[in-house]
C-alpha cells in the first residue's frame, strides 16, 4: 500500500457524513473517500441508510465500526489494525487479501463473508457467526 494515501480523522469523517446524510436523499449513501485511504482514530456508525461501504486498499488504524451495518462491505487488500468490528451486521463482507491485527470482531454476524487469502492475526472472534464463509488460503 503507498504511503500517499488520503489521511481521514475523525473531523474529517464527521464531515463527510454532515455532508451526504439528508433525510430528505433518496437512495444510499455512499462514501468513495473511505476506499484507499487512511483512518486513522476514527468511530463510524455505518447505518442501513448507508449503501455498501468500500474500504478496500485503505489502512484503518483504532478505527471503531461497533455495531456498524457492514453488509456487503469492501476490505478487500485493506490493513486493519486495532479495530473494533464487535457487533456489527456484516454478511457478505469482503476481505479477499485482507490483513487483520488485533481486531476485536465479537458476536460479529458475518455469514457468507470473504475471508479469501486473508490473515486474522490476534483477533477475538468469540461468538462471531462466519457459516458459509469462503475462507480458502485464510489464517486465523
């Protein structure tokens, strides 16, 4: 991953939702900002009003998704250390090639996920639901 990748703080991603969250929009919300960047001390509450979240080639430092709406969410070639992924509806995530260190991923429903080629390093999954998640190459 290059170095140059747009740094987003926590300033930075309460503007970005101040922005594109209007309850009077119709459809999704999106972020394009969040896939290939960098979040570093970030809390997020990703909403079912949000469409599909894609983080994917980003590195997410203590960034805190805690029972964020991750369904169909990109991970995929992201970094992800420290983070907290707890409670979060998450089913198709995608996390092909992704790295996770020390991520906190407890009763985390993450059925039919993506782990392909993904290393989870230190990660606590107790009581996470991963059933007919694709995990080939993957270490847990």
């Amino acid at each position: 991953m290059s170095a140059e990748l747009r740094l987003i703080d926590q300033a930075e991603a309460d503007r970005l939702f101040r922005e594109r969250t209007n309850p009077e929009a119709e459809g999704p919300v999106h972020f394009p900002e969040f896939q290939g960047a960098h979040l570093r001390d970030v809390t997020l509450h990703m909403s079912a009003l949000a469409g599909p979240v894609n983080f994917s080639c980003s590195v997410l430092e203590r960034v805190h998704l805690r029972g964020s709406n991750l369904d169909d969410a990109g991970f995929d070639q992201t970094r992800l250390t420290d983070c907290d992924l707890s409670h979060p509806n998450a089913a198709r995530l995608w996390a092909e090639g992704a790295v996770f260190e020390g991520c906190d991923f407890t009763q985390s429903y993450l059925r039919r996920s993506h782990f392909k080629s993904a290393r989870l390093e230190r990660c606590d999954l107790t009581q996470a639901e991963l059933a007919a998640s694709f995990a080939v190459g993957a270490s847990f």
